[in-house]
C-alpha cells in the first residue's frame, strides 16, 4: 500500500482526534470522583425575614413581634421578626 500525503494527513488527524478523546475521557473521570456534596444551607437569620406567615412559619427558632401604636394611632414601632431566646441550663 503507498502512502500518500493525503493518507498521512488522516492518520495523523484521526491520531489527534483519538487522543484527545481520550483525555477528556481520564478529565471527566477524575472531576467526578472530586465532587463534594453540597453543604447544607443555613436558613436565613429571623431578622431578614419580612412577612408575618414567613416568620410563623418557622415557629421553632423565629417569633413574630407585632407594630406598635401610640394612643393617636400613630406607628411608634413596626412590627418585625425576631429569633427565639436561646434556653439557657437551670441552676440547682
């Protein structure tokens, strides 16, 4: 069989091709084997939450604080979210 320019110029380009599948095969595979698993999110804070049924809906770390109102009627504080005070141990 002779070998032709054109002939080469495949084999050489088919060699390349092969080659670089090849490595993207052994990247893939060791990129899947580095993952890590996500860390879990931290809900947010009770202060940044800004709608009453948010806040109740986390009842077990977060109070709702409702607004308060002056004798006129007049907003003296608005309401708003806030965490539940840590439980602290009981002396004897």
């Amino acid at each position: 069989m002779e070998t032709t320019a054109v002939h080469k110029t495949l084999v050489k380009s088919l060699g390349i091709s092969v080659a670089t599948v090849a490595l993207a095969l052994m990247a893939n595979g060791a990129s899947a084997q580095d993952k890590k698993p996500a860390p879990a999110k931290k809900p947010a804070a009770c202060k940044t939450v800004k709608q009453q049924t948010d806040c109740e809906a986390r009842a077990s770390d977060c109070t709702w604080v409702g607004e308060t109102k002056d004798a006129k009627g007049k907003v003296k504080a608005k309401a708003y979210c806030r965490s539940k005070p840590k439980e602290t141990a009981k002396k004897k």
